[in-house]
C-alpha cells in the first residue's frame, strides 16, 4: 500500500544585500538629476539602506546576515560619512582604492571574494547584488556554483540600460529600483551664496549644527587684494574668516562624535596634522562652506587653528582642566 509522500516544509532564506555604491549613485543621479557626479546631490544614506533592507524583505522573506556597501576612498581612508555607515547595526563596509580619476578599484574584487566565501561556507543561500558592471558576472558564477540564487537589481535607466546584458542574462531573478523608490533618499546639493551657507550634512540627524554649537556668525566677505602691473586691485571675495573659524570647529566636533573621542585624542598635542588627515580636515569644511580653500593660505591656517581649538577644548589642553 502506498502512502503520501508529503511535502517538504519550505526551507527559510537566508541572504544578504551587497551594494556596489559607485553603480546605485550614479545612475540615481543620471536618472534623477541628469548628473552622475556626487558632488552634484546628497544621499540620506542610512534611509536609503534601511529602504533596501525592507524591499529585500518583501521580496526574499527570510534572514538578513548583514548589508555589504562596497565603496572607495581615497587611499581608503574612509570619509567621515563612510565612518558614519560603518557604525551602522547589520551593514558591513568595504572600501576599494578611488584612483587620481575619481575611478574605483579593487571593489569588483571584493564583491567576487565575499560572495564566493559566503556561498562556499553556506551562510546564505541568497544574495540580493546591486550592481549593472559585467565584471560582477564571475561573482554570480562562484555564487551560483555552490547553490545561492542571485538575485539582481538595478535602478531605472533614464534611456537605454545601465546593467551589462551578460549579467542580466546569469542572474536568478532581476528587478528595478524605479524613481519613486529612489526619489525620497537623493537631494540635489545647494549652491552657496555669500549671503546663505550651505546646510549642514547632519541636518536632521540628531547632531548640533554649527549655529547651535558655537551661536550665528554673521560677518560679511572680504575683498581679497591682488597686485597686477605694480597696482592693488580687488580680485574676489576671499572667504570670510568667522565662517572659515566656525566650519573648522564644526568639522572637528562632528569627528568627536562620528570617529570617537580616542581616535580624535590621539592627534594630540598637535599642532601638526598627518596630511591625509588634513586634506580631509580641509575637504569637509570646503563642503562646509560651498567654496575651496584652496588659493588662500591664510584662510587654511584659520581653519587648523579652529580646529585644533575646539579639540583641544573637548579634552581639556591649555585650560587648566585635567
């Protein structure tokens, strides 16, 4: 007499999201602002992963292992919004090479070396890729090899297609993060004016802005003088010094708090900063300001030593605190 065989209880997934950062910003900002340059937009982007982790839910419905978001710094040294996304629960960073070009490299690699480890030991048996390069088609393939389904996506193409077609094609499922998915996390970047500074990037974060940290400057812009044939002529507006001041302690508070009083001590006793820690010191309160720094000098040595003030005031340097 034969019985029933009965079905298999259906197996629960476990997956994780790897994002390669380069491919969703650019072509949000191609689809959205016609631009694929950073500079020209803002990402609020801890809305943007958490966005991403609840569509993957709706979709995959089983455990989330974490978030990969693969990007690339300079030297890779993380930016202060990538130490922001490192300290994020459940989001793995990792960080590729940004070349002269502005190019990434080493991200591909990345990818390929996680997914392959993650689906040699069975700690997911899916994985949601957020990419559009052919050269993440090998990931799929060593990801596939050992039994994960992949599961790719993409964001909606202006015209044409952004996603190369082989890695379409070796994909298990493919689906598009369309405008209004994208639309709510994607900003375009103010310009600044003499008269209006441009917003603080912690702006509803729940971090003290400049104004109410250190009370509102309002000082007007100087003339900067430059000599031609023997005479002094008025070139352009220089940067006005209490907003240069007021742009290095913000900068040198919000690294208090994003990089941690013990990584911001051990710059201590100053007043020489490593060069990498500099440039970043100078393109964070460019960002700040909406204008570079860097034709005037003076106005780079009001910014250390703004800097290196508010520092030394957390920890107490020269105030007779111990």
């Amino acid at each position: 007499m034969m019985t029933d065989i009965p079905s298999p209880l259906p197996t629960l997934a476990r997956y994780a999201i790897m994002v390669d950062v380069g491919y969703i910003y650019a072509a949000a900002g191609e689809l959205l602002f016609s631009s694929a340059s950073r500079r020209e937009y803002r990402v609020d982007t801890d809305k943007l992963i958490q966005a991403l982790t609840r569509h993957a839910d709706s979709q995959v419905r089983g455990e989330l292992l974490r978030v990969y978001w693969y990007d690339a710094a300079r030297d890779r040294v993380p930016t202060i919004d990538q130490r922001v996304i490192a300290q994020m629960s459940w989001v793995k960073l990792r960080l590729g090479n940004l070349n002269a070009r502005g190019q990434q490299k080493g991200v591909d690699a990345q990818i390929r070396a996680d997914m392959e480890a993650l689906a040699r030991h069975r700690a997911i048996t899916d994985a949601v890729l957020v990419a559009g390069d052919e050269d993440m088609v090998p990931a799929v393939e060593a990801a596939q090899a050992f039994g994960v389904r992949v599961h790719l996506w993409g964001v909606e193409p202006p015209f044409g297609t952004n996603q190369a077609e082989r890695l379409v094609w070796e994909s298990d499922t493919v689906e598009v993060l369309d405008r209004a998915f994208l639309e709510p996390y994607f900003s375009r970047q103010a310009v600044a004016t003499p008269e209006h500074a441009p917003p603080s990037p912690l702006a509803g974060s729940g971090v003290p802005s400049p104004a109410q940290l250190f009370g509102e400057r309002t000082a007007p812009a100087r003339p900067v003088q430059r000599a031609v044939h023997g005479m002094a002529t008025v070139a352009r507006l220089g940067p006005d010094r209490d907003r240069v001041e007021e742009a290095g302690e913000h900068v040198a508070q919000r690294w208090i708090l994003t990089r941690g009083e013990d990584n911001i001590r051990d710059l201590l006793p100053g007043p020489i900063l490593p060069p990498v820690i500099d440039k970043e010191l100078l393109v964070d309160a460019e960002k700040e300001l909406g204008l570079s720094l860097r034709p005037y000098q003076e106005a780079r040595e009001w910014l250390r030593d703004a800097f290196w003030a508010r520092v030394r005031r957390q920890f107490g340097v020269g105030t007779g605190r111990t």
